[in-house]
C-alpha cells in the first residue's frame, strides 16, 4: 500500500497510536473492552503534541458521525482515556464554527 506524504511526517508512535485507537472505536464493546490496555499503550507512547493532534482527529471523527448520524465517539474515549476526552473537547472547541453547527443539530431522516 503506497504511503503519502502526510503520513510519511508522522513518528512511528503517533501511527501506531492512531491505527490502534481507530481499530479499537470500530469494534464492539465487548471486544474493545479487551483490547483496552494495548491501545492505552499505544497512547502512552505519545508526546503532548502528538496528543493534541490525535485529539483533533478524534475531534474531526465526532464532526463526520455526527453527519452521518452516527453514535459519536465520545462516551468511548472518555471512558478510554479521560485527559484524551478533555483534549478532544477542546480540539472541538477550536473547529470551525459552521463544523461545530452540522455535528451538534439532529439529523432527519427521510421514510
């Protein structure tokens, strides 16, 4: 599988961090409560700025369900890791205004 660049700027710690954080919000609850420990590894392994970023992709990731209507990932990262969540409120906070608007509103759905 070809790398991109953007991919190729970031340290080893944050993709692995970020591949095992996305692994462990795609699987159930029952599975993901096992895998909760590697994936608190993963993140220990992470700088604060390497955290500030990953919390803004977690923040970008709640925008994108939030338009799909889709659960958020939220109640799952707090209960993960409670300084992610907080950085990741935070990273919502710095978003742009109109993106703010789209996740927070309901969606309708059509019959």
């Amino acid at each position: 599988m070809p790398t991109t660049i953007a991919e190729l700027s970031l340290s080893p710690a944050y993709r692995l961090a970020q591949r095992a954080l996305a692994s462990w919000l795609e699987r159930g609850h029952a599975d993901a409560r096992l895998d909760a420990f590697a994936t608190r590894a993963a993140l220990a392994g992470l700088d604060a700025t390497e955290r500030s970023r990953l919390a803004r992709w977690l923040a970008w990731l709640a925008v994108a369900a939030g338009s799909r209507g889709a659960a958020s990932p939220e109640a799952r990262i707090r209960r993960l890791d409670a300084s992610l969540h907080q950085a990741m409120e935070d990273a919502f906070k710095r978003l742009p205004l109109g993106v703010r608007e789209v996740s927070t509103r309901t969606q309708r759905r059509s019959a």
